[in-house]
C-alpha cells in the first residue's frame, strides 16, 4: 500500500536548475503537479502530425503503453500528413494494436477510456467500444472505463505514454472526425469518417515530450489506472540508453532541445477521499496575469466569467496589452449550442461593458470557398487548448476555459517555460506558425510582420486578404421562445461536480438521521420497481414462461410427484445459468406450496441456485470475467471482500446486475464461501418469508390486483425494505466491533 499511495499521491521531486529559474512563474502545489525536465519538446500541429508520429512511436514500444481518453474509436485512422500508413502494419488504430502486440507479446497495451455514452454522443462514439477493443483483441491490450468520477464529470485529460519514455497529451483524443492537416484543404480524400462522410477541416494541438516530463506523465496515467481498476502498474524498464532504441520518431524534428522546464497543471475534481485539484485553473490565472505584449488563446469553449475577469483586470493594466482568441464559429451540436453559446455571448459581453472590445479579437478560422464565392466560405472546426503569453510561456493541454474544465472533470495541460534566449525563440516559432497556418502565410512572413508593425493585430490586418484568414465572430442570443440555457448550463457547464456520495452515503457510516433517510429511499425504489413490475405483468405481453401463471402451472403439475422438491430445486439451480428472474421462482414456489413447505422449497432452490452458479464463477475465474467486464472488475471485487457480509447482502437486497451475473462475479473474484452464502441468506430471505406468507393470494395480487392489494403489497415491501435494511446495520455493527476487537488485539 506503500507503492499505491506513492503512485496516487506522489510527492514533488526538488526542483532541477531549468526549473529553479522559473519557479517564480511555475510552483509546484499551486499551478502545476510538477516541474520536469525534457530533453526534447513539440507542438504536433492538427491530427494529421499527431498521428504519424504517434505511429511510428508506437512501433518502438518495448514494455507498456497507456492511453487515457474522452474518446477512443478503433476505427480512427492512424496515418500521418499523406495519409498513407508507411508500413506493414494495419491502417486503423484497433487493427494496428492487435498486430502490433502479435508481433511483439511482451508489449502490454492498456487504454482507460471516459465510461458515459449518453444519447447525445451517441453518433458521435463508437457503439460498444469494449467489444472493439478488449474483447476482439489480444489479451496484451486491456480496455477500462473510467468510472471513478463524481455526476456529471467526465474524463478528458488525452494522453498516451510510450515505456515512460516519450509522452504525448493535449487536446487530441484517437477517435474518428479529427484527422486532417495544417492545410486544411477545403476537400480531402483522406478527410472522411468510417461512412465515407467528408467532414469539416479541424484543427487541434498536442504536446509531445521525452525524458523526465515523459515518466512523471506515466506516473500520473498509471496512477489514474489505479484508481479505476485498484491495480498497480510498474513503471516502464529503461529501454532506452543505446541511440538505436530511441522511441522519438525520426521524421518529428523536435522543436526544444535541451533542458526543457515542463510544467504539468491537472483539474481533478473531489471524489471520496480523493482531494480537488485546481491547478489548471491558478495556471490560466497565473499565464494572463504575466502576459506584457500578446496573449495569443485557442480554445474551444468560452464560458468562465472569472477568467473573463482576470483577462479584464489585466488589460486595464497593461495598456499594450493585445488578446487574440482563435475560436470555433459556432458551436453545432443542440448541447453546445444550449450549454455553451450563451456562456460565450456574456464571456464576450464583459469586454465590451469594460470598454476594452478593441484591446481583445475574438474570431475563428475560415477558408475562402475556392476563391469562386465570396459569401459561403467554410469554417475549421477548432478544438484545440492552447495559450500563449509572449515568447515566455507555452501551454497545450485538454482544458477550455470554461466551468468544467476548472473545476469538474480530469484534465492535463503541459506548460514551456522559456528559461533561455533560444527557447525563447522557440515560443515564439511556435506562436507564430499558428497565427501562419490560419492567415495562409509562412512562419517567416508573420515574424517579419510583428517586427515591422510592432503590434498583432496590425499584421492580422495586413494577412486578411489570404484564402485562409481569421473572421470576427457574430454570435446572438436566443431571441425565441423560452431560453433554456440558464437551465441547461447548469448541468453541462457546472462550476462544481454533482457529489452523489452526499446523497447515497454507506448507511453503516451514516449518522442515524442520515441512515432514516437511506432507509426510507431504498424502500421508496424498491417499491416502484415493484409496481412497476406487476403493472407490466398485467399489461404488457410478457413471454409465456415469464409469467406467474405459466410457472404455477408447470410446478403444480410437478407438486404431486414424490420428487417434486429436488426437482423444483433443479428448475432453479437450471433456471439460474439462464439469467431467469429469482423472484419469479420464488413467487411461483409460494403459490403452489404454500407458507412452510414454500418457504422450504423457495429458500432451498435460491441458495442452491445461488451457490451453484458462485461455484460456476469460481471455476471460469477472475481472468475469463476480467476479460469480460474489463480491468475495473478489481475495484469491485475489492469492495466486496473488504466488506464481507455486509456488500453480499446489499447486492441482493437492491441489486446492480442480473441475480445469475452477481453470483459468477462473486465466485470469480473469490469472495470467502461463508461471507457469500451469509450474505445472500440475509438478502433474500425476508423476501422469501414475505412471499411464502402470502401464499396463494400472492397470485390474485400479481395478475388481478385491486386497491386492498395493491395496499397489502406495499405495506409488506416497507416491512421487507425494514428487515432488509435493519439486517444490514446488525452486520455492519457486528462487522465494526469485531473490527475493532481485531485491531485492537493487532
């Protein structure tokens, strides 16, 4: 556990002497996680860039690769600029991985991948990308949904870590629809998705880094890994001593060289005992408030009226001050549009009320539509995060200046202190081949400009007449009907995460008030899913064998046999591998035998049913089901047995997953026999008893209920709910002073 709370909390190494020089701008614990060094350093400019070298990086991997993304499509295209892979290997990210670990089998892949698919990325995302990626590959590549994040947030940090040695990470997720070069030509062949649908030209950046910056950004994804799965990843072996083993891909001409200062910022949101982590946003404070000359931004989201502020305040201070802020037109999908617009307008809005709308241009990049007509002219889609403060600070990271990203959802951005004249230069190569790349001019011709003008905007203007060139933007409010977006931003554009453990805490760790209220809503669920339940077996056309009277029916006519009691303990053990609904079974048992003989019968059939698929589970093994259920199934399973009785009989009272799935986990993951049979006794019991109890009116209740009925359930499923929830606190006091009673003699 030592190792685990290294890797989750590392401490900050002393600062190196590159870092030193900076460290009135960059400070560990405060705007970034850590200063390290690099030896080389590059702006990947546009997919297209990201890609290729990503290739052929990944073709030197010797030991381990982590990926973490918002989104991870197997379909992607991992070509470079010319769109051709440039080798043997398969030109689709799932197909080059499954070759890529064939080849070499001691290569270990693991990919952490954002667990939400709501009905708004749904076109957006690959369908089922587990099935892509962790059940049709080999078993060197391991896909996990990252889960361990409060309501509402989301993983967006994007990084990749090749054996600890080179890193990438910004704003570029290996997915479909974000392919394309610096040129972005109005049309391009290679420019569709997996449909064969052109899209829109789209511009992104990300960072690539080697040495020490590289290890520290392995530390963090294995951390992160961790986290989600409870496994510890060892760090990557030194591979790389000898020149011939060099991971940095030969066609990337670094851009810094030396002893790079890397600053790495995070934004973690709080989730249980993990603490919130702002420093992404001190550092956007921190980078406008150094700025003398050109804040040059990219962004895609413009939210942030504290940001907003600051870059005011700063203005006013600085009247040389210039701002440039290269966003996306519009936002396009109906979320953004409802979420982010109205963010934007009064993100905007606050420049022009302080009076300083000439000190700061807002505008996107747009392409003349073939020089032929004037008025349709195409747009590109930015999608990057990218901050510039003179020639002194470089920053590419996952981050928009929006709530979320401050406060609510994972994020990594990496930061370039210039310490020296030539590094210097380079943040100011770098600034300048971006403002090239949408005003259609060459890096020279931007840099030549600067000096003769004195002033960015000056050389914008002089740039504006170029096939590509930045437009002003023109946004305007919803004029019609009602505005939902105050409604909607709030949800999608939090300032802070919903916390779902201050509303669903463990009742063994509530105070008594507390556990009332969880008492009260676990029975107020379990009694809707219940009606809900008989509504739908009286009005809806359940399957024959789904229904009570089918199973009544079928156990009558197996009641007068004298081996009718193994025989309906069969039907359950049998009915168990298939998924069929216990309770069901039990129902079924009541009404044809009655109280005691049921209770016996119903209780017999369940328990065995219950252990002969655990036993089933145990047999398969955890590695079958991990292969299954993915990495994370350790950080259930570690649950579970640190919690014992306690978790088994919570799972049955207020279920997670099918009856028969519970059980083959269970087993699998080897959860102590006694704590299980325990646990699943105390679970399902009082429903048997209850059930058992009413007998053959349980019959005329499901099919035929009227309103004395309807009333009698409900009065019986508050004394299961009751005797459920009070079985568990017994546990999980007994659980607690045997506890102690242990550590205590420990």
């Amino acid at each position: 556990m030592v190792q685990a709370a290294r890797i989750l909390r590392p401490e900050t190494k002393p600062a190196a002497p590159a870092a030193r020089e900076t460290a009135t701008l960059l400070v560990p614990g405060r705007n970034v996680w850590r200063c390290e060094t690099a030896s080389r350093a590059s702006m990947l400019v546009d997919a297209a860039a990201y890609y290729g070298a990503l290739r052929q990086t990944l073709r030197a991997a010797r030991h381990s690769v982590i990926i973490t993304g918002w989104d991870i499509d197997s379909r992607t295209p991992l070509v470079g600029p010319d769109g051709e892979p440039g080798d043997d290997l398969p030109v689709t990210f799932g197909a080059f991985l499954t070759e890529l670990v064939r080849r070499r089998p001691q290569l270990s892949i693991k990919l952490l991948l954002w667990d939400y698919y709501a009905a708004v990325y749904s076109l957006e995302r690959e369908l089922m990308p587990a099935l892509a990626l962790q059940w049709n590959t080999p078993r060197q590549i391991e896909l996990c949904l990252d889960d361990v994040l409060p309501i509402g947030a989301s993983h967006h940090q994007k990084i990749v870590v090749v054996d600890d040695a080179v890193a990438f990470s910004g704003g570029l997720d290996i997915t479909i629809r974000r392919w394309d070069t610096a040129a972005h030509p109005l049309h391009d062949p290679h420019r569709v998705d997996p449909s064969g649908k052109p899209y829109a030209p789209f511009h992104d950046v990300q960072m690539m880094v080697d040495g020490a910056a590289a290890a520290a950004l392995g530390q963090l994804v294995r951390g992160r890994w961790y986290r989600v799965t409870h496994e510890l990843l060892p760090p990557a072996p030194s591979f790389y001593a000898q020149a011939d083993c060099d991971p940095w891909p030969v066609t990337v001409q670094p851009d810094f060289t030396g002893d790079v200062t890397i600053g790495i910022a995070r934004t973690e949101p709080r989730y249980g005992p993990e603490p919130e982590v702002r420093e992404v946003e001190a550092l956007f404070h921190d980078m406008i408030d150094a700025a003398e000359r050109i804040l040059y931004v990219e962004n895609q989201f413009l939210t942030c009226t504290a940001l907003a502020q600051r870059l005011i305040a700063r203005l006013q201070d600085r009247p040389g001050l210039e701002v440039l802020v290269i966003v996306p037109k519009t936002h396009h999908t109906w979320l953004e549009q409802q979420s982010m617009l109205a963010g934007r307008i009064r993100f905007m809005q606050m420049f022009d009320e302080a009076g300083l709308r000439d000190r700061v241009r807002f505008v996107y990049p747009c392409l003349r539509n073939d020089g032929s007509v004037r008025d349709r002219d195409a747009e590109v889609m930015v999608h990057s995060k990218v901050m510039i403060a003179d020639d002194r600070l470089l920053r590419v990271g996952s981050a928009n200046l929006c709530n979320r990203s401050i406060a609510v959802d994972t994020e990594c951005d990496l930061v370039i202190a210039a310490t020296t004249p030539d590094q210097r230069s380079n943040v100011a190569a770098a600034r300048n081949r971006l403002i090239a790349e949408h005003c259609g001019a060459t890096e020279a011709e931007v840099a030549e400009l600067l000096v003769r003008t004195g002033s960015l905007f000056a050389t914008l203007d002089a740039l504006q007449d170029r096939a590509h060139r930045l437009c002003p933007i023109a946004d305007e409010a919803n004029r019609h009907g009602f505005d939902f977006t105050a409604q909607i931003a709030a949800v999608a554009d939090p300032a802070r995460p919903l916390e779902a453990d201050r509303y669903l805490p463990d009742p063994s760790n509530e105070p008594p008030s507390q556990r009332r209220f969880s008492s009260i809503l676990l029975i107020g669920i379990s009694l809707l899913v219940v009606i809900a339940l008989v509504l739908a077996w009286r009005y809806t056309p359940l399957a024959d064998w789904a229904s009570p009277h089918k199973l009544a029916a079928a156990f009558r006519a197996i009641a007068a046999s004298p081996l009718a009691f193994p025989a309906v303990v069969g039907i359950f053990i049998l009915a168990g591998f298939i998924a069929f609904p216990v309770t069901l079974l039990i129902a079924a048992t009541a009404i044809t035998f009655g109280t005691w003989e049921g209770l016996s019968v119903a209780l017999t059939g369940s328990m065995s049913s219950a252990l002969a698929t655990y036993g089933a589970g145990r047999w398969l093994g955890a590695d079958l089901l991990r292969r299954v259920m993915g990495p994370r199934i350790n950080r259930v399973a570690r649950k579970v047995k640190s919690n014992g009785i306690l978790a088994v009989t919570t799972m049955r009272v207020m279920p997670t997953a099918p009856f028969m799935l519970v059980n083959l986990v269970a087993g699998a993951t080897r959860i102590r026999l006694l704590d299980y049979t325990i646990g699943t006794l105390l679970g399902l019991a009082p429903g048997i008893i209850i059930m058992s109890v009413l007998g053959g009116r349980l019959l005329e209740i499901m099919t035929q209920p009227s309103l004395v009925d309807l009333l009698l359930l409900a009065g019986f499923l508050l004394l299961w709910g009751g005797l459920s929830y009070g079985l568990q606190l017994i546990v999980a006091r007994l659980r607690d002073r045997f506890g102690a009673t242990e550590s205590g003699q420990a």
